[in-house]
C-alpha cells in the first residue's frame, strides 16, 4: 500500500472510516477493526504504537502492524488490516418466537432456511468493498483519466517520497 492515501483533515476522506464505513455496511457486520484496534482498546498506550526503524534496504520500516497500516485517517506504507465481525445468521434449526402482524398474537416463525454460515460469502463481499475503497483512495491520490495515467502519476509520487517509504 502506498504512502499517504486518505487524509488527516476530513472526516469522511479518512482511509480508516471509509474502510470501516465500507465494511460495515455488509450485512450482518455488527463491529469493524483496523489492525490491532479492539486489542489495543484494553492494552496501555506503550503498546500501541508501531515503531519506526532503518530498514535494511535503507527505507524506513515499522516493528510491528498494530495499526493496520493506517495512522491518522492516512496509509503509512504498512499492508492495510481490516476485520470484521459478523453476528450469526439469524436462520436457526428451528422456528422462533414472533408476532403475527394482522392479529397482534404471538405465534412462531415458519423456518423457511437453514444456513450454517455467511462467512464465505461476507469474507469475499468485505474482500471487494475494500477493494473498491482502496482503489477509489488511489484514485483520489494519483487522479488521472486512465490507468496509464495514474500508474505514471503514481509512480511519480512514490518517486518523490521514495526516501521516506
């Protein structure tokens, strides 16, 4: 991933809330994680942070990922991690309680599925919508009006930050 797609000054151009907008729009999606997030949550804040070193190709590295590959709404280089959480199908071996709209009484559903899991699917659907943020986020860094365009623009801009990459 490269350096600088997304941005610290607003909101809804920040690479992390768009992800976590994108992938939280799946359905089923009940909790969205970038890198370490939910573990950091409850660790101490010196152990939160991804330092920097000398790489040993002369570019900058990080020890570890623990912020995906994201630090204030940008790409810091590092491979972007998303998670999700999925809650479990609502389709289960047998009928559940409800309410017969009509009548007002209480009466079971019919069990109409039986599911075992969305993970395949939702795995592969979040794999796409973060495609698709990814690719946008590049596109609003490198611009251009074809994919020639923007892998020269690109390629420029990696140049230029080459040093610090």
């Amino acid at each position: 991933m490269p350096v600088g797609l997304g941005t610290h000054v607003q909101a809804d151009r920040r690479l992390d809330a768009r992800l976590a907008g994108a992938v939280m729009s799946i359905q089923s999606v009940k909790g969205v994680e970038i890198g370490d997030g939910f573990d950091q949550a409850a660790s101490f804040g010196s152990r939160a942070h991804d330092e920097i070193l000398n790489g040993a190709d002369g570019h900058l590295t990080r020890a570890s990922n623990r912020a995906g590959g994201i630090e204030g709404g940008t790409s810091n280089g590092q491979p972007v991690v998303v998670r999700a959480a999925f809650k479990p199908i609502s389709t289960v071996p047998h009928a559940l309680r409800t309410v017969d709209l009509a009548t007002g009484e209480g009466t079971r559903a019919l069990h109409q599925r039986s599911d075992t899991s969305q993970v395949v699917p939702g795995a592969l659907i979040a794999q796409a919508e973060v495609a698709l943020v990814l690719a946008d986020a590049l596109g609003d860094h490198a611009g251009g009006n074809s994919v020639r365009e923007a892998r020269r623009n690109l390629g420029a801009y990696l140049a230029q930050v080459g040093e610090r990459a």
